[in-house]
C-alpha cells in the first residue's frame, strides 16, 4: 500500500485522479450474524436471536432448524426457542419433527409454556369424541400437572383441567359407574388444584364449594371442612409468595453475568437474590409439607422446581448450580427418573447438577473444585496402588477439563490482543496513505519535509493505543494465569492426598508429577512453586524444597510475594544468614526502581518484626532508620510500636486510666435522649429553621396518642389542641427553638414570673403568643388524618385543581344560622346516665358545645376522654364557679358507634354528595 501511495503523488503540480480503491464485497446479514455467533457463542445472545428470525423470515427452514440445534447445544434449557422452534414445525406441519422436539425437550425444560404448548398440540391431534382420543389428553394433563403443576402460574393450566373433565362423559349426580367415576375426577382435580398458591385458588374454591354443595350437602361440609386449611394456607402462600418474587423476570434466556461494575451489574445481581428470597421462602416451608404424611417427598418437589426454574434464568452463575447441589447432597434427593435407571441407580440429583453446572460453565473452578472434591470422598477404592491410580485418574479428569477451558480462553485472549493490535497498526497506515494521496504541493522537497515531521507524531499515536492495548489484555492474562495456578495447586494437594508425593513419569506419580506437568503447561505464577516447596519440606522434610525455592527464584527475582516465603522458610531451617543475604539482595533490586519501592514494604515489616523478636538492638534501629527514608508516609511512631505489638493487642497506644473521675466523664448530650421532651425552664439549643417538605411531612392522626414522655415534672401535652384547650407548649420564635407557658397552670411566683416574662417579651417587640403562627385547627387535622399518605396511597388519585375548587364552592354557614335554621339539634340540659362515667360534662354554658352530627363530639364519648379539667378554666371544678361540662345527647341515626379497628376508633364522614367518595369522581 505504501508503494501505491507513491505511485499516485501528483507530479509538476498536475492534478491526478485519485487511486482506484477496490470495491467493498458486501457482506449479507446473515454472514455478520454468523461471525459474531462463532467468535462469541455464550454472549451473542442478540446475534443468535437475529439469526434465527432472519432464516425464519427468509423461510428457510432447514437453515433456522440448524440454527435452532446450536443454539440450543449450548443453552438447552430455553424454553422460548423450543417453543419458537415448536411454532415454526407446526406451521409447517412437520408432526413427527414436533414429536421429536417434545420427547427432547419437555423432561428436562419444566416451563410453563413449553408444557401448554404440548397440551394444545395433543388436543390438536386428539378428538374429544372418541374414547381412547380423551383417555390420551386425559393423561397428557396429568402428565403435564406432575411436571408443572407445582408452579405458581400454573392456575390455567388447573381450570382448563376441571373443565375438560367436566365435559367428559357422565353426569354429576347420577349413580352409574360413569358418573360416579366423573365425580371422583373432578374432586380429586379440585382439591389438589386448592392446595397449591395459584393465583385463581379462590375461584377455584368457590366452584369446589358449590361442587360440593350440589351433590350432597352433609358430605360436601364434611369435605369442605377438611380442606379449608389447606386452601387458606395456599391462598395466604400466595399472597406471600407474590411480595417474595416482586420484580422477577422469569425468562429462560441465560446470559453472561456482567463483571462487577459494568453495565447490567446492578440488575443481575437483583435477579440472583430474588431467585434466593424464592428459593428460601420454599424452604422455610410456608405450605406446612415437611412433616405432612399424606403428601410425602412434596416439600422436596417444589424446593427442587424452584432450583431448576432458577437455573433455566441463571445457567451461567455457578453458584447456583452449587447451591442446588449442596441442597440436594444435604437431603439424600435422588430423581425418579435416576431411581428408574439401572444403570444410573446410584447418582443423585446434586451429581447431576454438578455435571450439567460444569457443561454450562465450563471455566468454572467453584464446580470442577467441588466435583473433585465429592468424586474423591465418595470414591470406593482398596488400599493398593491400582485402586489409587483409579482414583487419581478420576480425580484428575474434572481439573484437567477446567485447565484445559483456561489454557484455551488465555490463547483466544492472545489471539485477539494481536487481532487488535493488527487492526491499529493497520489503520494508522491507511491514515497515512490517505494523507498523502490527498496533500497536494508545488514543491516536493516541502511535501516530504511535512511528511517526515507529521511521522513521529502520528507514531506516538500508535504507540499508546498499542500500548494501552496490550496493558489491558495482559491484566486479564495475569488474572487468568494467577487462576490456572491456583488450580494446580489444588490438584497438587490432592494427588498428594491420594497417591503421595510419588515419582514423576511413573502411573503413581503423585504431586510431583502433577507439579512436572504444570511446568510443562506453563503459564505459572510464584504461588505454586512456593506451595510444592512447603509441602516438600513441612510433610516430607525433603531437601527439594530448597531447590524448588531456588529455582523459583531465578524465575521470579521480582516477586515480593515470593521472596517472603522463602524467607520463611530459610528461618525454618534456622539459615539466618541466607535469609538476610535473600532479604538485602531482594529489597535491593526492588528499591532501585522507583515503581517497585512499595512491594518491599512487606519484607522489611516482616523482617523488622523478626529482627524485633529474636535479633540485637543495632539492627531493629538501622532497620527502623531504612524504612523512615524509604516509606516516610507512615508514622514514626508506627516502626517502635510494631516491636512490642501483636496482632491483637498494643501496649503502646493502650490508654492506661489514672484518674476515673477526669478520664472516664461521660460525652455531655447536644440534646434530650429520644423520645423525651425538654422541660420548658430548659435552655434549648438554636438550631437553624430546616425547610419543610409537604410530602415528607408527616400526616397529622385524627386518633388519640398516647402522651409524650417528658422530663418535666409538669403534666403532659393535653391531648386536645384546639380554642377551648390551648396546647400548654407554644414557638416563642421563629426558630422552633425555645417554648414559653401558654396559659400555665403553674400558681404562686413561678407562675407569676413567667407571665411577667411573657409580658415583657411582647412588650419589647419579640415574640409572643399573640403573634406565633396559628394553630392547624381540628377539623383540618381529622381531614388530613383520614388521606393516607403519599407512599401509602395506591387507589385513585384526587385532583388537586378540583379539590380546592370544591373546597372554595362550599357554603358553610355561620353555626348561629346554622343552629337558628335546625332547631332539633338545640342543646338539651337533660343528659342521658350512659354518659356519667366520662366525668365533667358541657353543663357550663361559658364553653361552646359540639355541633350535633359532628364526628368530633362522638369521638370523645367512643374514646372515653374527658375535657381537662384545668383551675384556669371558668366555670371549672377548681374555679369555683361551680358546674361542670356536660356532654350532649346523643343524636339518633347519627355517627353510631363505629366497629372496633376502624380509623382508629373514629367514624367516617360520609362524603360530598355527587364526588364519588374520596377515590372516584374525580
């Protein structure tokens, strides 16, 4: 290309053509969608989704059958491809290629639409008026019922069971066998469907209720009697179980889980814990199954179709797949279809969930550890050697299987770094041809001369793209090689558990032969030479732990890590003067690149630590002088302190108490304890006045509350706030800070001064009570106490515009004309003895009674509240006026007592006229 650049350089200033460039091949849909499948099988799931619905479209349905197979190899458990790919046959009427997808997919794939799917094509293919046609859908719904009737959807599926049988032949209440037969149908069907949390079982409780009744009332009771429980507990089940999987998608399209804070994170990891809230809900055993004798194995049914609905959602979270697994180890579960099988008489459930873990995630470590694990401790050997090489091999295959999936993954990751890399480098020349073919100059030397000052910048360019590419694939490589490390080294413990330390290129190799083939594979961290060479030397006291720590060495001479461990373990064997030619050697050759100073801060605290423990003064104060100059960020306190500290305690920063009385004073209070109401002879603490939020604020109760503890030695807050009962706090500012007395009922000088006090405030232009904001009066109190609020409300929404309309029309008269205009509501002296035990009364004509029909003044007589009785009030018992409140008559036919619970012991007002109500209307 470059050479064709030069070619196409205008020459003599003329203007050429520029170069042909060849065409692009146009590459079809199908042919991308293909690509991005085969590079990315598991996380193209849009591709694969395209792909399909192309060849669907185009009609070619060899091709989307095709298509439909490898899709499926790799998620097998989707039930809405089976089901696309189900449609698609049976608009064709392909029944046998149906058939066979049906006999693949339903066993394994418990959903609720594959199996409604298989119901419609076997009344499809089935007439109802033939005999042997209804006994095959007959057992086609109790097939699919076993399978799937456990699932919280599954009220369709019930109905549309009960309904075909009762349009079988036979009639309800007859006496022949037919009949009889029928009946006994339908209310098997009926009580099973009942004692499942679907969301119609009240509907079908109601049509079993009126089965029931219509045959034979003194059974139908009795039968009703008996499963009542068990359908309130399914109906109450449900309820529960709703709120439990509020905001679960149940699909089963697995994808890959997103890495932790990336895109789609968030909501995964909220699908995951749904899925556990269910799973846990079931097995806290909400139905009452585990010790349930009639219906054995149920509580186990359902906890596994939970685990399997989850796993259809969550194929790729390795968790799950252990969690199932672990689950069913716990409980002894075998499968029917495993008790079946003679071959397969002796494999659990949680075996097979393992091995179907590991084929849908084969770069799992958490399965293949955990298979390794179970094949070693329930494998039955003898104890000779070909039993232990048996077992090796077995132990070996789920490791090497996922070794094998790691080797690999880290080649592809190589072969899209120089894929990557490739693609820069070459659209940095297309860059620069295109830069030259469109630069056009008289002279020639000056174009060049442009030329080769443009070509180091544009170097550099290329250089950090480069650069940062190939930094960000080697972060995964480093991550990927740490993790087949780690994978070796548990292998490694395990040969040594199986068949000992053994000898390299013998059939009882045992670890060492383990450790000669990770060599071979390469790819290797520090981390398992420092293990082998611990376990060569701590188990065996062999001296090839020190030749492995050489070795290892010479490969890593900038591993801190590393370097650390060897160290340990030349103290083991006492060789002090080894480990500290290895401490200097390695701290120096890390100290010498600013960039490494901060991976030998560990060596030097362990050495300090060491030196501090069993060395001589001299060195722990060259070594404390060494770490100031290299690491001056820490406090100098810190290196003399680490002498004598451990890890759980140091008498350094320990504070020893000498004086109780000056050191142990308890933290003086900003304020009063919650819940306590500072006395008003308290001073208040000013605080700035915060904004108040209508939608934050609390709603105002219309019902009574118990009074406020205070630490006042004076009454409590009254518990009526309106004129004729002012409150006894009030703002004296407008900082809602400091209260003054509102109508005390201190006596004497205390009382006195603090009126005298209020009074001189007002005089000097502050504050008082005369002009403090005015109290929210009671009817608007009780109005705002019955509209929940705001989070609480999920009924009709009120019109705000409408409402303050409303309130703005409404003509409330003066309660003078109001009283003038209906005198049958005139105040009576007679009072009624049903009301002597609420004490006082509205005898005293100096206080204004309650409007007759007013919930208010009922309120007081459901409550058994009293006006209090204060020796301020005239005409009180304490004024010596004489006479007491009396309460008025009760009025017939209104506000009767309300049911106990309902508003808190308050009637409801009965709305406007003509607005619906406080919901609708509006």
């Amino acid at each position: 290309m470059a050479d064709a650049s030069a070619d196409d350089r205008p020459n003599n200033g003329s203007l050429s053509p520029p170069a042909e460039t060849p065409a692009l091949v146009p590459v079809d849909k199908v042919t991308q969608l293909e690509k991005r499948v085969q590079e990315d099988p598991r996380g193209a799931l849009d591709a694969w989704l395209a792909l399909m619905a192309e060849h669907r479209c185009s009609g070619n349905i060899a091709q989307a059958r095709q298509t439909y197979e490898r899709f499926l190899a790799i998620s097998p458990q989707a039930a809405e491809i089976w089901v696309q790919w189900l449609e698609m046959e049976l608009e064709a009427d392909n029944f046998n290629e149906a058939e066979r997808i049906f006999g693949t997919s339903l066993i394994s794939t418990p959903n609720l639409a594959l199996w409604t799917k298989y119901l419609d094509y076997v009344r499809r293919r089935n007439d109802l008026n033939d005999g042997n046609a209804r006994q095959v859908v007959y057992q086609a719904y109790d097939f699919a019922l076993n399978n799937i009737g456990l699932d919280k959807d599954s009220g369709k599926i019930w109905a549309d069971y009960i309904q075909f049988l009762k349009s079988g032949p036979g009639t309800l209440g007859g006496s022949q066998w037919e009949d009889l037969k029928k009946m006994d149908q339908i209310r098997s069907a009926y009580q099973k469907a009942i004692c499942v949390p679907i969301a119609n079982v009240n509907n079908l409780w109601k049509e079993y209720d009126q089965f029931e009744m219509s045959l034979n009332k003194p059974n139908g009771r009795k039968n009703l009697a008996e499963r009542s429980p068990s359908y309130m507990t399914a109906k109450s089940a449900y309820i529960a179980l709703e709120n439990t999987t509020r905001g679960l998608q149940r699909t089963t399209l697995p994808i890959l889980p997103p890495a932790a804070g990336f895109d789609g994170y968030q909501e995964y990891m909220e699908q995951v814990e749904i899925w556990k809230r269910w799973i846990a809900w079931e097995k806290s055993d909400p139905l009452y199954l585990k010790e349930d004798e009639k219906l054995p194995g149920l509580y186990q049914k359902r906890i596994l179709y939970v685990y399997q609905q989850a796993l259809m959602a969550l194929r790729f979270w390795p968790e799950m797949w252990l969690d199932a697994a672990e689950w069913c180890f716990e409980n002894n579960i075998i499968d029917d279809k495993t008790k079946a099988s003679e071959s397969k008489s002796d494999v659990s459930t949680g075996l097979e969930f393992l091995i179907r873990g590991i084929e849908a995630n084969p770069e799992s470590v958490l399965l293949a550890l955990r298979y390794g694990d179970y094949i070693e401790s329930t494998y039955q050997t003898e104890d000779n050697d070909k039993a232990k090489i048996a077992l090796g091999q077995a132990v070996r295959a789920p490791y090497n299987k996922v070794l094998d999936t790691l080797y690999d993954i880290i080649n592809k990751l190589k072969d899209r770094e120089t894929a990557h890399v490739a693609q820069i480098q070459e659209a940095a020349k297309k860059a620069a041809a295109r830069d030259s073919s469109s630069s056009g100059s008289d002279d020639e030397d000056d174009e060049e001369e442009g030329e080769e000052s443009n070509k180091p910048v544009m170097d550099a360019n290329t250089e950090k793209q480069i650069q940062a590419v190939q930094q960000a694939y080697a972060v995964q490589t480093k991550m990927l090689s740490r993790t087949i490390s780690f994978v070796w080294i548990a292998l490694i413990r395990a040969m040594r558990r199986i068949q000992g330390k053994g000898k390299a290129n013998t059939e009882m190799g045992g670890m060492r032969q383990v450790f000669q083939d990770a060599r071979q594979r390469g790819r290797l961290t520090s981390d398992v030479y420092a293990a082998v060479a611990h376990m060569e030397w701590t188990i065996y006291k062999e001296p090839a732990g020190g030749k492995i720590f050489d070795r290892g060495a010479k490969l890593f001479p900038e591993d801190e890590d590393f370097a650390l461990e060897h160290i340990k373990y030349l103290h083991s064997l006492n060789d002090f003067t080894n480990a500290r030619v290895l401490f200097e050697r390695v701290v120096s050759r890390l100290t010498s690149k600013p960039e490494n100073v901060h991976k030998a801060k560990q060596l030097y605290v362990y050495f300090h630590k060491y030196e501090s423990q069993f060395g001589e003064l001299a060195q722990i104060s060259k070594l404390e002088k060494r770490m100031a100059e290299l690491f001056p960020e820490d406090p100098k306190l810190s290196h003399f302190s680490a002498r004598f500290s451990t890890e759980k305690f140091d008498p350094i920063t320990a504070r020893v108490i000498v004086s109780p009385t000056a050191q142990l004073r308890p933290p003086k209070l900003l304020g009063p304890p919650p819940g306590l109401m500072p006395s008003i002879e308290q001073h208040q603490h000013h605080q700035p006045q915060q904004p108040i939020s209508v939608r934050n604020t609390p709603t105002p109760a219309p019902q009574f509350q118990p009074p406020n503890i205070t630490n006042s030695p004076k009454r409590p807050l009254p518990l009526d706030d309106d004129e004729s009962n002012p409150p006894r706090k009030i703002q004296r500012n407008d900082y809602n800070t400091e209260f003054v007395r509102g109508a005390s009922p201190l006596k004497g000088a205390a009382g006195r001064r603090l009126d005298q006090q209020r009074r001189m405030q007002g005089s000097a232009g502050g504050a008082s009570y005369s002009n403090t904001p005015a109290p929210i009066a009671r009817d608007i109190t009780f109005l705002l106490g019955q509209i929940p609020r705001a989070e609480a409300y999920d009924y009709h929404r009120l019109n705000p515009n409408k409402v303050v309309g409303l309130l703005q029309s409404t003509h409330v008269p003066e309660f003078s004309v109001w009283k003038a205009n209906n005198p049958q509501y005139a105040h009576h002296r007679n009072v009624s003895t049903d009301f002597g035990g609420y004490g006082g009364g509205y005898g005293n004509r100096e206080s204004p009674a309650p409007r007759a029909g007013s919930p208010y003044g009922q309120q007081r007589l459901v409550m058994g509240q009293g006006y209090r009785q204060s020796s301020l009030r005239p005409g009180s018992a304490g004024s010596g006026t004489g006479g007491g409140y009396e309460p008025p008559p009760a009025v017939v036919g209104q506000y009767q007592v309300p049911p106990p619970g309902g508003y808190g012991g308050l009637p409801m007002p009965p709305p406007p006229p003509g607005y619906g109500g406080y919901g609708g209307g509006y």
